[in-house]
C-alpha cells in the first residue's frame, strides 16, 4: 500500500491525497494539525496577555506583540530549516547560526546522535482512522532506542533576570499525537520514509534551545500519557462546532 501524499495549505492545514473528499468540489478537505489540535491542554491566556500589555506599554504600539511573536515564529522557522537542510543534505551550514551550533553540540554529547543516526526528518503524516496530520521534526536512533525529537526555540529568562520555568503541556501533547499517528499507519508507509527493518519510536524528546542564553535542554515526554491527552484534546477540538443546537430555518 503505496503512502499518500501529504500536502500543507497556507492555514497550516493537512490536504492528504485521496482522504475527506468533499462531495460537492471532488477534492481532500484539509485536516488539523497535531499543534492546532494541542493548543487545547493549555487553558491559560493569562501570561500571554500580561505579556502582550507590557510590550504594548514599552512601545507605545498597542500590536506590539504581533510583530515580537513573528520575530520569534521567523526566527525558529530559520533554525528548524537549517536542522532540517543539514540532516537531509549530510552538509554543515556554510554560516551556522548560533543556535544552530548549540544544537549541533548539544545533540552529540547529550543524546550520542550525529549525522548517521537520523532516520527522518520534516516527516510529513497523518493518522488514517482519526483523520489529523503532523510533522515530526527528526526521528533518530539514540541509546539503541528510535526515538521522536522535537525542537523548539525560545526565551529562557525574563526582564529581571530569573529563569521562566513554566513549560508548555502543548509540547508533550503535540509529540503524543505524533507517535499516535506513526503506531496507526500501515508499516510500509512507516518503512517508505525511515528505511526497511527500523523500528518504531519508542522514546520522545523536546529539545529546547534558549535564544537569550544559548544553551539547550531537554524534557523527555511520556508518550503513553502525551497520546492519551492529545486523543481528549482532538475529541474538544472536534466538538466546538456542536455545542449548541442551531435554529431551525
């Protein structure tokens, strides 16, 4: 069974070949992604807006924000296209970026993964019976174990100097949704991207890397009780547009 093709729309939607036919148009509808789906593990807006405000008082811009999150969307965009560029092309960066060599070091000494040990990456999937797709960063073998890796960038301290230790739940779910995926599709698909005879993930790791500080760490996830979370929070997300009885015309 050949895999399907797996596209992206400009709404970071999921168009699978041949998957949600619409009956009107003939064409795939699109599908949520496992980070649209995540987003609902975490409830609290609050230090996003007092987040927002303070930027909007340092300015004077009231869509101060906007332009600092795009700056940090940007910026973690670049990174994960240079990963992405090196592990496919076998090439170091002619220009690393700073956080680029950061990860290159951090990934040797912490997880004894180089070059030869990537299996996959950008792995574009989807989950046939639940109907949601994803991109899974890498997936490489560290410590004989396939393992899911997630990278992520961001700012390690606040304005007055201490370390921010909230970590998002988002991350765990996002990776749970990913396993779940990769353990439901048919072995050749699986086989198609990361080679015959590998096995499937049996670990998963966020890696972050701190923009400010230049340092990474790492939070392993528990994949069992991420996948779990992320097959509630698709249940919520699939709900919203029920929750009230329409009118009768």
């Amino acid at each position: 069974m050949k895999r399907p093709n797996i596209t992206l729309n400009e709404n970071h939607q999921y168009i699978v070949e041949g998957v949600r036919i619409g009956k009107t148009t003939g064409l795939p509808k699109p599908l949520s992604s496992c980070s649209t789906i995540a987003k609902h593990i975490d409830t609290y807006a609050g230090g996003l807006m007092d987040w927002a405000a303070k930027l909007a008082l340092q300015s004077g811009e009231v869509d101060d924000h906007k332009r600092a999150s795009q700056e940090s969307i940007d910026i973690g965009l670049e990174f994960h296209d240079e990963v992405n560029k090196y592990i496919q092309s076998g090439v170091t960066p002619k220009n690393p970026s700073k956080l680029f060599g950061v990860w290159f070091s951090y990934m040797r000494e912490e997880f004894g993964v180089d070059l030869d040990k990537f299996v996959a990456s950008e792995y574009m999937l989807y989950h046939p019976s639940l109907e949601y797709g994803g991109t899974v960063d890498a997936i490489a073998e560290s410590d004989g174990k396939i393992t899911i890796f997630d990278w992520k960038t961001r700012e390690e301290l606040r304005d007055d100097g201490s370390v921010k230790s909230f970590v998002p739940l988002t991350d765990a779910v996002q990776v749970g949704g990913y396993h779940r995926a990769i353990m439901s599709q048919p072995l050749e698909w699986y086989e198609e991207v990361v080679g015959k005879g590998v096995g499937y993930p049996e670990k998963g790791y966020i890696v972050i890397i701190y923009r400010d500080t230049l340092r990474a760490e790492k939070k392993e996830v528990n994949l069992s009780r991420a996948g779990l979370a992320f097959q509630h929070c698709l249940e919520v997300h699939e709900s919203k547009g029920g929750l009230y009885v329409r009118p009768k015309k």
